[in-house]
C-alpha cells in the first residue's frame, strides 16, 4: 500500500513539474522539448524512496538440522511492508539514448518476524525476548548495501518527458542483527530460550529497473524509477543460548524499489 501511494506521490510530482514547463519552451501538443537535451559526458544523481521485500519476507533454510534430520527452515520478515531507501550515481551519457552509471545504494529494514511452519519440529522461529502465550516480534535489523553498475536505454530523449529501462549487475553487502527466544522450545528444555544473529556477508546481485524521465532544465532531469533487485545467497551466523543450535541459515534476497530523483548533467 505504501509504494502504490508513493508511486502516485511521485507521480504527481513529476507532473506537476511539467505543467509549468510550458514557459521553457514545452509543445504540450507534440511532446517535444525546443532545446535539445543536455551534450554527451558525465552526470550525478541522487534517489531516495521506499522499498520492500517480495512476499514481505525471506525464506531461510539452516545448517544444522533439527531432531528429525531436516535442515530449519525458517522465513525473515519485514516489518511496516517495507522501509526507506537511498541512493547515488555518477555517469556517462554514452550517446543520446544510452548511458552506463555506477551506482551506490542502501536499504533499511526492520525485522518483524523469524518463524517457520507450525507443522515443523519445534522451535518453528523466534519470538521477542519475554514472550509468553503471545509470540511477540523479535528485536532486530536486515539492512543492504549495493554497489552496482547500470546501463540504461533512454526512448525519444528529445522529449520533456520519456521512458527508461536499464539493468545492472554488483554486488550485496547485508548486515543483519537479530534477537529473540526460540518458539515453542520442547518442555523442560528452559537452556535452549534465546538465538542472536549478528553478522554480514556479501552476495553477487543484479537487478532491472524501468522509470520515466522529466527534462526539467538543458542538465537537469528528474528520475520517477522502479526496481527489482536479487542476490545469491546471504549466509547469516547464529548463535543459541544452550545446545540448540540450528548453525547459519541462508536464503538469497529479492527486494523492489519505488524512488524519486534528480540527475544534473555536469
């Protein structure tokens, strides 16, 4: 619900922006800008917005295997249906409908779940430390960091207003911080009360994007963009309080990303 609003904020935005073009020299009748876009060289940008996990969550499978000789297999999820995101470019307008571009960017995510099928050999998960008859969320963070290099297509650039597709290939660092006590822990094994996860690991990821781009001014554009990043496997280290110790878990990371921002043509 949060990028659909943010989608049609965005939207909006943009639009708004072109209504006053029209002083700049805009032929609202044929799409067209009368100064030509801005010459072939190097540009930054800057985007933020919101992002979230596909399917609200991660599915894990652990190291270790439980009392039935089958590995944990627990799903991380988000809390709020996602959290904010950033990020910054620096170019190369190759020719007027391609550019290639490195790119840095980050993810915030806060943990609202880490828990299995009800079906499973307890503990399904994790609850938040001091839960009784209620499974309260576990403490915790999952945050990205992407490093990225993009080309993009740029249809009709010598309108105010023109699509984009692109795609990118890098690298995902993920540092994950979580805390809690395990779930439906058989009777009288009060040891095994608590997992943590503090660790990070690096993973190959790539991703596809599309977007629309406004010719604001001779350099400057403004960039409304959606994403769709994955990455191999994450390997998260846990470690338990008493003998219950399902090992590393692993589960590769699929996110989508809905942001706003300003390319400037240096």
């Amino acid at each position: 619900m949060k990028t659909a609003l943010l989608g049609g904020a965005a939207l909006a935005a943009v639009l708004a922006a072109g209504s006053g073009a029209q002083a700049a020299g805009f032929d609202f009748l044929n799409m067209d800008v009368v100064s030509p876009p801005a010459p072939n060289g190097f540009y930054v940008g800057i985007d933020g917005g919101w992002h979230q996990l596909y399917n609200n969550s991660i599915s894990t499978h652990s190291s270790n295997d439980d009392a039935t000789g089958s590995p944990f297999g627990w799903k991380l999820g988000e809390v709020h249906n996602g959290g904010w995101s950033a990020f910054g470019r620096i170019g190369y307008q190759v020719a007027p409908s391609f550019r290639v571009e490195l790119e840095g960017g980050y993810r915030d995510l806060q943990t609202r779940s880490f828990i299995g099928s009800a079906d499973r050999y307890p503990p399904i998960g994790l609850c938040g430390v001091g839960s009784t008859t209620t499974c309260l969320a576990p403490h915790g963070h999952f945050n990205v960091t992407t490093g990225m290099a993009n080309g993009i297509y740029d249809f009709m650039p010598q309108y105010i207003i023109h699509p984009f597709i692109g795609g990118g290939v890098g690298a995902a660092r993920a540092e994950v911080g979580d805390y809690g006590q395990f779930a439906n822990v058989p009777a009288g094994d009060a040891a095994n009360q608590t997992l943590s996860i503090k660790t990070n690991d690096v993973a190959f990821a790539y991703q596809a994007f599309a977007g629309l781009s406004y010719h604001a001014t001779h350099r400057l554009n403004v960039d409304l963009k959606y994403t769709w990043l994955e990455t191999s496997d994450f390997r998260f280290r846990t470690v338990g309080s008493g003998d219950l110790q399902p090992g590393s878990f692993r589960g590769h990371y699929r996110d989508q990303t809905l942001t706003l921002g300003v390319r400037y043509a240096l």
